[in-house]
C-alpha cells in the first residue's frame, strides 16, 4: 500500500514538472512585438492596424503576440521609422514624407500627379516598391505600403478659386504636398498632422493640404471652410508598415509565408479604408458649413500647368541620386490612367 502511495505521489510529481515545463515552453515559444502608430485609437488605419495584430496572431495560432501602441504612445510619428529600424518598436506605421529626403524613389509617389482614389494611390505604391526594390527600405522589412485618396488645397478664412487666390498663404504640408502648395503659389509650412487643428485653430497656417478624409478623422473640418476639390492635381501621402529586420529575419519561414499573406489583404483594406472615410470626410465638411469649391476648365488648365515644373524637377533630383527618375514617374503615372 506505502510503494502504492509512493508511486501515485511521484507519478503526480512528474506530470506536474511535465505540464509545467510544457507551460514554460509555450510561453517562451510566444513571440512578442510591439506595434507603433501615430493615427489616434478612434481612426480607421489605426483599428485597421490593431485587426492586423490581431490577424497575426491569429493564422499563427499565437506563435505571435503583438501589443499595439496607437496615438504616438510609444514612438511619436517622425521617428517611427528609426524606432523601428533602432528596435525600439519592433513594427511601426507612418508616413515617409516625415522623414524628408531618405525615401526618393517612394517620395515620386507623393508629387501632384493627380490622384483619383486611395485604393489605386494604393495599388501604385506596392507597385513601386515591387518593381524598383529601392535600397532605401534595406535598413527594414517593409510589410506593405498603402496611401490616401486625393489630397486636396483647403483654407480656413479665404475662397480660393484661382491661383492668385492663394498668392500669400500658409498652408500646412509634409513632404510632396510642399512642392505642390508651392507650386500653385502659396507658402507650404512644414507640419504633421497632429499639430495641424490647433495650429489652424489658432491661425499659425491659412489653410491646410489633405485629403477629405482629415476632415472628420481629425476633425479638421471643424476649424476649416473652404476646399478646392480639384483632383487633376491630387497628390497623396504614402503611409509604410515596416518591421524591425532582425525581428523579421527571426522568424520562420511559414510565420513569414502567412505573415506576407495577411500582408496582401490589408493593404488592399488600408486603401479602401481610406476611401470610405474620404466620403465620411467630406460629409463631416459639409455638415460643419464647409463650402467646396470646383474650378471651371480654364482655370483647371492653369493649375496642371502650374504643378509641371515640380514632377520635372524632382525626376531631375533623381537623376542626380542615380536613379531614373523618367522610369519611376512613368511607372506611376501611366498605372494612374
């Protein structure tokens, strides 16, 4: 009975020691990355960016865990690239243009080239990034890209409806949208969007370059009146998705296999994401009292015309980096037909 008793209570003692190891096992076999963004929890690319986390973990049946950080918590938007880059978060969205200069071939996409919707400024982006395989994003692994609808000149006291109407202005801008402000004769004021509502607010800038989705998704709408809603010469923002690379090298194959799947599903939902609040933002507009402004064609005519010599300039300013800047802006302009 004693040997019984024996064996019982050391056969437990192993199953014991046996589960709990198996539960050290599992947890150390969890892979934990973090997740930077700077879009606040309410908006759509950020829940958009919390449903990939959650997708991850998910089709890896939760081989990987990812903690998301919205609204600039834990890197604030124009540094999320090196953070990712430096490992202080391990995957990161935000927009290249904060970082001015380091992303040329990618920085074409942004020029005036007159964007029509966010799910094809989307399919354009990738498409760069597939064709050109630019050393610029060598420091990363680039999940995917995605980019906005038509961005759009917008003022908050003043009716534009020609280009003299602009002579004068400050308006808010990042990156590409600078050279278009400028080219149409205003003063482009360098500024991310998280500053760009007070900064309206309080009359620090006239007017602001971005697409109707900011109207309701940072409710700039509220504190503007005015928008030219002239897409010939839209630009757009390309946003990237990045992950640190030697997190990525890490991985196995299969994780990177599924993870490059969910990959090509959500950038497709980025760029319909960001049609749908195209459409949301300009309602917000209109409720708010916003006034839209079209141009007849004659005046249209002069804005294209206006925004010519910054696309020739910057396939200029590629060339002298090496790249062949005719190439890129051909590649995106003729997939933009």
């Amino acid at each position: 009975m004693k040997k019984l008793l024996f064996l019982t209570i050391a056969s437990a003692a192993v199953t014991a020691v046996f589960l709990s190891g198996m539960a050290t096992l599992a947890v150390a076999d969890t892979i934990e990355m973090t997740y930077a963004n700077f879009f606040p929890p309410v908006h759509i690319q950020s829940q958009l960016a919390e449903s990939w986390c959650q997708e991850v973990e998910k089709r890896t049946n939760g081989a990987v865990k990812i903690n998301y950080y919205p609204g600039g918590t834990l890197v604030k938007a124009p540094q999320i690239y090196d953070g990712v880059e430096q490992g202080i978060a391990d995957i990161g969205m935000s927009v290249l243009a904060y970082s001015k200069g380091r992303f040329p071939v990618l920085g074409a996409m942004d020029l005036p080239i007159g964007y029509s919707s966010g799910v094809s400024a989307t399919k354009i982006a990738n498409s760069v990034l597939d064709t050109f395989k630019p050393e610029e994003f060598n420091t990363t692994q680039i999940m995917f890209l995605h980019a906005h609808g038509p961005g759009l000149i917008h003022t908050r006291d003043k009716e534009v409806k020609s280009l003299a109407d602009l002579a004068g202005l400050k308006i808010r801008a990042t990156g590409m949208s600078a050279k278009l402000v400028a080219a149409l004769g205003a003063t482009p004021v360098s500024m991310g969007m998280p500053d760009a509502y007070q900064s309206l607010q309080k009359g620090v800038v006239d007017g602001c370059a971005h697409p109707m989705e900011a109207n309701k998704g940072w409710k700039l709408g509220e504190v503007l009146k005015y928008v030219v809603d002239e897409d010939s010469v839209a630009y757009t923002t390309t946003f990237f998705v990045a992950m640190n690379k030697a997190k990525w090298d890490a991985l196995s194959p299969e994780i990177q296999k599924t993870i490059t799947e969910i990959n090509a599903e959500w950038a497709g939902k980025h760029g319909e994401a960001w049609d749908s609040s195209d459409d949301e933002g300009r309602k917000f507009f209109e409720e708010k009292g916003g006034v839209i402004i079209t141009l007849d064609d004659a005046e249209r005519a002069k804005w294209k015309e206006a925004v010519k010599p910054a696309i020739d300039e910057y396939q200029a300013e590629l060339d002298a980096k090496g790249i062949n800047g005719a190439e890129v802006i051909k590649h995106i302009t003729s997939m933009n037909q």
